[in-house]
C-alpha cells in the first residue's frame, strides 16, 4: 500500500520521525502553512525555495532545511521535485535550532533519509526501522549548516522590493532605480536594507543570486550561462564569488552532487 502524502497524517504518529515521499512537478506551489512537529525538507532531486517571515532559503541537492514546528512556510519547486519530508517529534531532536537553518545532507544521511521512506507510519521501534530513525537522528548531531538565507525585512516598502528581487535576481537595477519605485530615497533604503536584514544591499542581492546560481545548477544549466544570466562578467568572476560563498568551485560542487557534467563551463543548458 502506497503511503499517505498528507502532511496531516504524519503529525501526530507515535514514533519521533515520520518520513513522507511525495512527487512536485515544477513551478508548483505549495501555499503559506505551518507543522505540528519540526519538518526536515530534503528533495532527492530537483530544488526548493522556501519562504517564511525570517527569510528566503534554496534547497538544492546536497542540503536540506531544517524547519521548526508550527513556523509558517512557503515552498516553491524548481524543476521535478522529488520531495523526501521527515516530520520530526521536537522533543526528539531538541539540540537542533529553533529556526530555520540549511544543513549539509551528508552520504549516511541522505541514505537514511531515503531509508527511512521504505517504512511505514507505524514502524517496529525494536526493528530495523528503529535502528534506521535512531542513527538517522544520531546523524542530526553532526550536521554542518550552509550561509544560504535570505533575511527577509518587515518594512512595506523594502519588502516589496525584496520579493521583487527574489522573483528576478538578474535584474541590474540600482538601488537609485528601486527608491524611485517605491517612493523613497536611496540612503533611506540603504539604511533600512542595513538595519533590517544585517546586510547592505549589494550583500543582499549577492546572496539572492546566490541562491538562484544553486537552484539553475542544479537543473542543469552550464556555469557559463547562470553567470550571464546573473550579470557576471565572466564565468571566472561567478566562480569567484561562489567559492567565497560556499568554499568550492561550481564544478567541484555539481561533482560531489552527482551533477557534474563534461562540460560545466560549455555553452547551452546542460
């Protein structure tokens, strides 16, 4: 018998993780909602946006999102998505952050993870299941977390253009050009974007671009064109940034994924 996808099904089950596997065809949208239990969002393939209050985080393979319970979320897909939900007794994992944070999916972890979706709701705890949950959350203490959030303000004015952004990171506009938008000056914007989100506006469209460099990667697309499409000048200033950002090259990255291809650097989409 297939298991349930609803969501609902898999908050209250006696056991401290209940593993849901449910198929997303791309651009779907799954609308503002929360949890009772802590939720680890991983996608066996395929990438997530994420978006709550806080920020905006990608999902791409390699990483996945740590969610607390009851925190109100948007998920967007990019590409098939082949999500691979673990929905986690708080009290179970109580050493994992009260927010949001994307962690390193490690090879054991993304082998429990995807064992974990063979069993059923009602798995043996003396069983191999039970071995299967217990190391998997063992796993959960020795994650290392991923620099890939978009702090997101509170502010009317900025918020709008914040979403803007998330909705075309590759636009070029100044932020002279989005204070005459939304009908404020540029230093006003700049010292909102500087107390709101930590960063100043340049950092913050970065990692914007940041997040969409993984997303595009991750379907396939060549460095060389998510560079251009991003506004770098050439694909060896994007690998630059990259590497700051996330400590390898693009192509060292797509490899340990498994979606290096001959060419990363080669012309077309992948």
């Amino acid at each position: 018998m297939a298991k349930s996808t609803d969501p609902q099904d898999y908050q209250r089950v006696p056991r401290p993780v209940a593993a849901m596997p449910k198929e997303f065809p791309d651009g779907f949208v799954i609308a503002p909602h929360c949890h009772e239990r802590a939720q680890l969002l991983y996608a066996a393939s395929g990438t997530m946006r994420v978006l709550a209050a806080a920020g905006g985080w990608v999902v791409p393979p390699l990483r996945a999102l740590w969610i607390p319970a009851a925190l109100v979320h948007e998920i967007r897909m990019c590409g098939a998505v082949s999500m691979r939900t673990l929905y986690i007794d708080p009290e179970a994992a109580s050493w994992l952050p009260r927010v949001c944070a994307v962690i390193e999916v490690s090879p054991l972890l993304r082998e429990l993870i995807l064992a974990a979706m063979d069993e059923p709701l009602d798995y043996a705890t003396d069983g191999r299941a039970g071995l299967v949950m217990a190391l998997l959350l063992e796993e959960l203490r020795h994650v290392d977390t991923a620099p890939l959030r978009v702090p997101m303000p509170t502010d009317r004015r900025l918020l709008g253009l914040c979403r803007a952004l998330l909705a075309d990171p590759d636009t070029d506009a100044t932020l002279e050009a989005w204070a005459e938008r939304v009908h404020a000056s540029s230093r006003t914007l700049s010292r909102l974007f500087q107390r709101e989100t930590g960063m100043s506006f340049g950092a913050w469209r970065q990692q914007v671009r940041l997040a969409e460099a993984l997303s595009q990667l991750a379907l396939g697309r060549s460095v060389a064109a998510v560079a251009r499409e991003l506004g770098y000048a050439s694909p060896s200033a994007f690998t630059a940034m990259f590497r700051r950002a996330l400590g390898a090259t693009p192509r060292a990255y797509l490899r340990r994924a498994g979606l290096d291809s001959p060419s990363p650097f080669g012309r077309g989409s992948g």
